[in-house]
C-alpha cells in the first residue's frame, strides 16, 4: 500500500455476533487509501444485518380480512399453469421441493374458485399461488410464460402485506407460504424478512403436528400415512427439512441463534435416504423427494453437522470456551466433514481442496458443483470460528490474532473459487440464486486476507483469482438474464463492481511498492 500503515491495525475489525466486519476504524483506513474523487466506493455505514430501508415502506391498512381480497390480483390462470409445469419440467422441483403436484393443483382451483373472497381459506390459496410465483421469479427464464414478467419486489410486498391473514389458518397452505417466502427473502438477500418467515413456518409445522420429521422407515403404526400420496404429513415433513436447513443457513450467515432446538426433534435419517443421496442427478424423481427427503442439491447430513458448527463454535456458549477448547471442537468438526466427505462414492465425493484450475472436470452435474461449494464453504466457517470466538471485551481483534487463524479458512475459499472457474461451463445459469452466496462469502474471506496481509507471498496470486472471479460472477449474472432485476440484483451487480475496482487498487500500489 501507500503512506501510513500498509496494512489493517489493531481494533479494526468489528466482531458482530462473532464474525468480523470493518469497524469504523478498517473502513476510515480504506477510503484513506483510495482516491475518493476517482473510486467512489460505497462502504456501508450500517452495522451487518441492520436493515437500510424499511422505515419508508407504507403499512397495510387495518381492514377486514376479506376487504383486503382486492389487493390479491392474480394472472390469468393459464399463465399460472405455464409457470407450474415450469417449475416442475427442471430441477428446480427436486431441489426446492415447495409444493405437491395434486395438492396445489387443489389450491390453484381454490385460488381461481370465485371472483370474491369469502373467507380465510380462499385467501390463503390466494396468497399461495402469489408465494409460489414469487419464488420462481428468481429462476424464470426467457422460455417461461411470454405473456407474462414477474415482479417478485411487487409480489413479496403484497404477501407480507397479508401476513396476518397468512398466520390466522395454520394450514399446509400457510406452511407453503411461509417456506416459499422464507426462500425468497434468503437467496435475495434479505436475513432479516427469511429469519422472520422462517419461524413461522417452524411454528406452523409444529402446529401442524407433522411429527414423523424424521425420515426414518415407517412403522406398522405409520405405514398407510407414510406411503399414501399427497399427504399433508408428507408434504410438511419435506418443508420442515427446508425450513431446518434454512434455520442453520441463517444462524451461520447472521450469528443469530437458532429457532430449532435438535434436541426437540427426531433428526434421524433413513437408510432410503443415504442410498438416493448417491444417486445420479439424472435418476431423481419427485416420490423419492416426498418419501424419503432428499433433496437434489443438499445434503440434509450437512445442515446437521452446520447445526453443530453453530452450537459448538458460534453460539453465545460457545464463545465462553477457552481456546484449547475451541481448537478442540474445531478439530473434531473438521474430522466430522472429513467423514461426511469420504462417505461419498468415489465419482461423487467432493475434493478435499484444489491447488489448479486445471485439476477439475469441467463436464460436472450442478449437484456435484452444490455439494462441492458447500463442503468448502462449511471447511471455510469451521477454521474462521478460531478467531472470530476469541472476542475481548471490547469485541476487538487485534490483526496478529486474526491473521494466523484465517489461513485454512481462506485456502479452503481459494479452493471454492478456483472450483467455480473450472466448472463455469456446467453451471445452469437458471440456479443463479442458488449458488450465488458460495462465492460471495469466498470473495469477502480472501479480500479480508488481502487487506489484513497486503504484503504477503499469496496476496499477487490472490489478486488475481479475485479479478477472474469477480469477472466470472458478473459473466453468470449476465446469463442468468432476469426479465425483473430487480434491487437485489443491481446491489448485487454494484458490490461485484466496487470489488473489481478494489482490487485494482490493490495491483496497482503493490507494482508501485516494488
């Protein structure tokens, strides 16, 4: 770098919930080292996770529930059924398994009934079909519905204007909206509204009494309820994996804590499960989704084992830990993903890490790409929790702390991105929103190591899978091609920019340096 320090000082990260972010500090130190006039950079003045907007967004008027049916303007009905048989023509059913075949077809019709609302049932089929095509908003495609472009800005802010009316039936209808919001709100972006949707739709799986959560093989007793089709203990017992996963997604993204207690449910898995799990994309049926859980694209062992990352390391009883304790569970952590990893047959079982783009396969299925980027991506959370647990009371870290203890962490980052540049041919540009979190939160630890090491051997090699990277994002976002972009998408498009420019600031001092 230039005058001053080369590099962060001390008390310039910020541990929120323990994951570090730049405190006022790293942030005065950035624009000190940039050219404000010719790098507008946006460095956010928010603490992480406060929200930025909001207070400007109008209330839902207090009016009669059945007044409010004039707010739910549905498309043509055939359009509809386009976007349903989309939905289930690709993976997109077997990944997000949100709705049964016969069951929504059931709410549609509900949905499409009358002209009039009359009571709270046809309101929330309403609401369903709203919630389900605000979800595929983020995986329409140019070949979907002509007559029609989903706004799921628009869709998401009439639903949660109907939020009361959502939770005033606890139905499978009022689970599906919860779920397909939850979702929405998650891969947008948007913790804060996924963490609220997300609870209720716990809360209303458990009212639900949906207690066969386990996957295990049914009994005598549960037989005839387990293998009927369409069953709302069926249906809702997928939604509640998807709502589990989510819950653990969100207490490792935001350091908030859990809603679900593992210790309440029976988290077993069936051996039906394991067998499909090592299945081909190509051999996966929706029955196999509904029976047995398994989704295309995650693993549902993962989000137990995330479930313990967040207990053992993240939680509020975790950072009382001494250090030897932490490294302990870090390490019988990281043995517990090495297991995970190898109980993979061979063709399938994520790399351990990778040194050269030109060691991977470029011809890959998307779930073996989803599986890979999150083991690495769960390798990358458990080694940063040995720094970001060991908060003083100030909640500063000083950099000698964080430096040594981010290594593993970044390698296993280095290795997600060199992952994705190599695969980049066999991503589907549909399942955008999917992976877009794997190599944002990669991009952000190897940056922090830049930042925190500006000087070190790696940090040229660093810049410049940054820059491909970067470059490689920006070039998905553009296949993806959404008919609505929507915010989410230009924050998105704004952030890929501002660090592409960082890191030719970065480039640029270092040549000058030597």
């Amino acid at each position: 770098m230039v005058s001053g320090h080369t590099s962060l000082s001390s008390e310039a990260v910020y541990l929120f919930n323990g994951f570090p972010f730049l405190a006022p500090e790293g942030r005065n130190w950035l624009l000190s080292h940039i050219d404000r006039e010719n790098f507008p950079f946006s460095v956010s003045q928010w603490k992480p996770f406060q929200r930025t907007r909001s207070d400007e967004a109008p209330c839902a008027s207090v009016e009669s529930p059945y007044q409010l049916h004039r707010d739910v303007c549905l498309p043509p009905l055939l359009t509809v059924r386009q976007y349903i048989a989309s939905y289930f023509s690709h993976g997109l059913c077997l990944a997000l398994p949100v709705i049964d075949p016969s069951r929504f077809e059931t709410t549609v019709s509900k949905a499409y009934a009358t002209g009039r609302v009359t009571n709270t049932a046809e309101l929330q089929a309403k609401i369903c079909v709203l919630s389900f095509l605000c979800l595929q908003s983020l995986f329409q495609s140019s070949s979907d519905a002509k007559d029609l472009v989903i706004d799921g800005e628009c869709i998401s802010a009439t639903v949660k204007s109907l939020i009361s009316i959502v939770c005033q039936d606890m139905t499978l209808e009022s689970l599906q909206i919860c779920v397909m919001m939850s979702i929405y709100y998650f891969f947008t972006g948007d913790l804060h509204e996924a963490s609220i949707w997300n609870a209720l739709a716990i809360r209303i799986n458990s009212f639900l009494d949906s207690n066969d959560y386990n996957l295990a093989e049914p009994t005598n007793q549960n037989r005839d309820t387990w293998l009927s089709p369409g069953t709302t203990t069926k249906v809702s017992g997928v939604l509640f994996w998807i709502s589990y996963a989510l819950d653990k997604e969100l207490c490792l993204q935001t350091g908030r804590p859990s809603f679900i207690n593992d210790d309440h449910y029976d988290l077993s898995l069936s051996f039906e499960y394991l067998k499909d799990f090592h299945m081909k994309e190509s051999d996966f049926t929706m029955p196999q989704v509904v029976s047995h859980g398994t989704l295309l694209f995650y693993d549902l062992r993962l989000a137990l084992i995330k479930s313990q990352i967040y207990d053992e390391l993240y939680s509020a009883r975790a950072k009382a830990k001494t250090d030897a304790l932490i490294l302990e569970d870090i390490n019988s952590l990281i043995d517990t993903l090495e297991q995970w990893r190898v109980s993979f047959p061979p063709l399938l079982r994520p790399y351990p890490r990778i040194d050269t783009v030109e060691t991977i396969c470029a011809n890959i299925e998307m779930r073996s790409i989803m599986i890979q980027l999150a083991y690495f991506d769960c390798v990358s959370v458990t080694y940063e929790a040995n720094c970001r647990c060991r908060a003083s009371p100030s909640q500063f870290l000083k950099v000698e702390e964080i430096g040594p203890s981010l290594n593993l962490a970044v390698e296993a980052s280095r290795s997600s991105l060199r992952y994705l540049i190599a695969v980049r041919h066999s991503l589907v540009a549909r399942y955008f929103w999917l992976l877009i979190f794997f190599p944002l939160r990669a991009l952000s630890t190897v940056l922090l190591n830049i930042l925190l090491h500006p000087c070190s051997s790696q940090t040229f090699e660093d810049v410049k899978l940054l820059k491909v990277a970067t470059g490689f994002v920006r070039s998905l976002m553009c296949e993806h091609k959404s008919r609505s972009r929507g915010a989410r998408m230009n924050s998105l498009d704004k952030y890929m920019e501002d660090l592409g420019r960082i890191m030719e600031y970065v480039t640029k001092k270092l040549l000058q340096k030597e």
